[in-house]
C-alpha cells in the first residue's frame, strides 16, 4: 500500500500569515462579542447596519474586511481575492487576523463587536476563542432554503438587471452554507439564539435586539458584580 500524500494547495503556499498579533487586550477588556450569522439571502447585512446603530457597537463584517485587504493590492490581498473569485473559505488564521487588527483599532472606544457573517465553520470559532475570546450570544436568520434562493436571485436581478446568478449556482452556495454551519450551531447551542428571518425586516430586527438586550443586561450584572470594567452598552 502507498503512502498517502496530501496535495499541496498552491494559494495557501503564497498566502502571507501568521503576523503573531496579540489580541490579549480584547481578554482584558472582555467587550461584549455578539455573532450574527445565516445563509446567503438571509438578511445579514441588512440587520447588521440597524443593530450596530442601535447598540453603538462597532461592526465587523466578514466580507467587507477581505474586500477591504483585497482592495489594498497587497500580496495578501491578491491571494485572497483569488480565494473570493473561488467561493472558498479564507484560512481561519488569515481572518482571524483581520478581524484581530480591527478590534485592536477600537478597543479604547468599542461598546462591544458584532461579527457579521463570522464565524464561517467550526474551525474559525475555535480559533477565535483561542485567540481572542468565547462569543457572548451567537444569532442565527434562519431562513428555508427556498425563501434564501429566492432572495439572492431577487437581489441579483435587482443589482444587475439581467439573470447572471445562476439558480443551480445559488443552490449550492446554499448548500455549502448548511454543511458548514451545522457543526458551528451545534458547537455554540448554549450561547444560540435562532430568529426567524422569513419575518418582515422590523420583526427580525425586534426579534434579535430581544435577545441581544438579555445577554448585554446579563452581561452588565455579572461585571457589576465582579467589578469588572465592560461598558454598559
């Protein structure tokens, strides 16, 4: 029997890493960490822009955070923008990265993160938690997987006004999401709180700020007590 080799993945190989930032400060702080996640079409985006303007809280949303390293031209931007062109998942380390570089940069004035479209597997919020810190709440727009394809084709049609998004295409972005996804809502099952995102877009909206309120106010009693520094947001 042969030895078995792993094939070498000629972006990871070139991909600059592992610039060692030390996000111990963010464990010191312990600002309020909330994830917002769910499938393409689900209304992520949407949603982020109301509760961060609700919550003061400072946004980091996955996918804006790569655009914005791809739009640097940096060696590492390039790399990753082949990854994007792809629709394949970024290292956990290289996003981690990024997401560690912006709330370093708002520590000193952040009421508390929420992370939109992160984590993207299990593998991303275990690192995460190594790295920085446990999420306090994790919310996931659960959507059936018709009402999202019918979302992101609605969306394409809209942006481009011509039918480029292909259905099959969409089905297996879908599909990619669940498969992925499952392990993190079973990883995270204490700190979940699932919303229906099939609900008109205030209902959504009043359905997460329910569930962000009990935890930041849970959150504020317990440093209360401990006399701990987190803000109240």
């Amino acid at each position: 029997m042969g030895n078995c080799f792993r094939a070498r993945d000629p972006l990871e190989e070139i991909l600059p890493r592992d610039s060692g930032i030390d996000a111990s400060a963010v464990k010191l702080v312990n600002p309020p960490i909330i994830c917002l996640i769910g499938g393409p079409g689900a209304g992520k985006t949407t949603q982020s822009k109301k509760v961060t303007d609700k919550f003061r809280l400072v946004s980091i949303i996955a996918t804006d955070i790569l655009r914005d390293e791809v739009h640097t031209r940096s060696v590492r931007g390039v790399v990753l923008a082949r990854y994007m062109s792809q629709g394949r998942l970024v290292p956990a380390d290289v996003l981690i990265e990024l997401i560690k570089t912006k709330m370093l940069a708002n520590l000193n004035t952040a009421k508390g993160f929420l992370l939109t479209g992160f984590p993207r597997d299990k593998d991303q919020g275990k690192l995460f938690e190594k790295q920085v810190k446990t999420p306090d709440l994790v919310i996931y727009l659960s959507a059936r997987n018709s009402v999202l394809r019918d979302r992101v084709m609605a969306k394409a049609i809209t942006i481009t006004e011509r039918r480029d998004t292909s259905y099959d295409a969409v089905k297996e972005r879908i599909k990619a999401f669940h498969k992925a996804t499952n392990p993190i809502l079973r990883y995270y099952r204490k700190k979940l709180v699932v919303v229906d995102a099939e609900n008109d877009e205030q209902t959504v909206f009043d359905d997460i700020c329910q569930a962000m309120e009990k935890t930041l106010n849970k959150l504020a009693k317990t440093q209360d007590q401990s006399g701990g520094h987190t803000s109240r947001v």
